[in-house]
C-alpha cells in the first residue's frame, strides 16, 4: 500500500526591508506503515517533518520525456505549532516503531 501527497514549504527572503515568502511544493510518497499513517493521520496544513529519500522518476510520454522528484518517506514526524521548525535529531521517530 503506498500513499501520495504534497508538503509545502515556506522560506522567507528580506529585500530592501521587506520579507517575501517564497513557497515550493514536494510530491512525497510514503509505503507500508508510513501510507496508512499518512492516509489516517494527514490533514492539510499540518505541521510535519519528513525525513526520506530523493527518487527521480523519467518517462516518456506522447514522445516527450517528463520528469518528477519525489521524497520517499522513511520518517515522518508530526509536529505542534510550538514546535521548532527544525526538531532535533532525537525527536524524529520511524513510523515503524509508532504504536498506532
């Protein structure tokens, strides 16, 4: 069983005194475990840290090749709003191990 999903991230760049959010979107798949926690679990705009592997994937389609990166989750943290944006090493867990 696999799941798909989308994880925005926000970074904030300063120009002449003003902050603009510059946001990107990473298509992430999880397997196993880590899909049904994802699929029982996620909701939009949940705070959460993914820990996993970068994988391309080429094909082609119509005669023209297509390209996408996915991150192939091995680790995902659900995080607060007073959570640090960064956890620490120690906070991040394997789904594997989680009791759900």
């Amino acid at each position: 069983m696999w799941a798909g999903f989308q994880l925005a991230t926000l970074e904030l760049f300063y120009a002449r005194g003003k902050s603009k959010p510059y946001i990107e979107y990473h298509n992430i798949v999880a397997w196993g475990n880590n899909s049904k926690i994802a699929r029982k679990f996620l909701k939009k705009n949940m705070r959460v840290s993914i820990e996993g592997k970068l994988r391309r994937k080429i094909w082609h389609k119509d005669g023209e090749r297509k390209e996408r990166v996915e991150i192939e989750a091995e680790h995902i943290t659900f995080m607060t709003k007073d959570s640090p944006l960064k956890p620490e090493k120690e906070e991040i867990t394997k789904l594997e191990d989680d009791p759900f």
